[in-house]
C-alpha cells in the first residue's frame, strides 16, 4: 500500500493528531495487514460500511477507486453493491451505484 498523506494534506496543521492517526494507523499500520485480511477484502468491506452509513462523499469514491485498484471488478461491485442494497437500504445502493459506474466505466 503507496504511504498515504491525506491525513496530513488535508487537516495536517487543523488537527495534526487525528491527521497522524489517519495516516500512520488506519492506512498504515491496520491497511498493511494483509496477513489478516487482504487489502482487497479490506476495500470491499470499507465501501459496505460507507454505503451503509450513507457517506456518499469524496472518501466513498476514493474507497470505490481503492476496490478497483485492489482487482475488485466491475462484476463483482455490482453484485456487492446489489446484496448490500437489501440491508443498508434501496436509495443508498442508488448513490453507490452512481459513483461505482463512474469509476468502473472511466477508468
């Protein structure tokens, strides 16, 4: 996994302690896990628990990216995305769907 900086990019001088546990726990320490659980397990797990919460803002799309980066196919988030629909809720699997077709059909 790249070193992640947006932690630090973004909030690094606003709230540089949550920035460092962003960037050096969450994407470096718990991302680098792969012995546990695959990073594209972990990307399939990250963009359930967006959806299911409803965050539809630029960290879902990054997490939708990351899925596709981690070999996640356009099959598979479909299917994905379609299962979660019947538990997180039918209009959340709406706006997945609007984000996850622009990233799979642009790139």
């Amino acid at each position: 996994m790249p070193i992640v900086t947006a932690g630090r990019d973004e909030l690094g001088t606003f709230a540089p302690k949550f920035a460092e546990l962003n960037d050096n726990i969450l994407f470096g320490e718990i991302w680098s896990r792969e012995d546990r659980l695959s990073a594209r397990d972990r990307s399939i797990v990250t963009v359930v628990a967006l959806m299911s919460s409803g965050m539809f803002d630029h960290s879902f799309k990054f997490h939708l990216q990351n899925a596709k980066n981690h070999g996640v196919t356009k099959n598979e988030i479909v299917e994905i995305l379609t299962h979660a629909a019947f538990y997180v809720g039918w209009p959340k699997a709406w706006a997945a769907f609007k984000m996850a077709k622009e990233i799979w059909e642009c790139n």
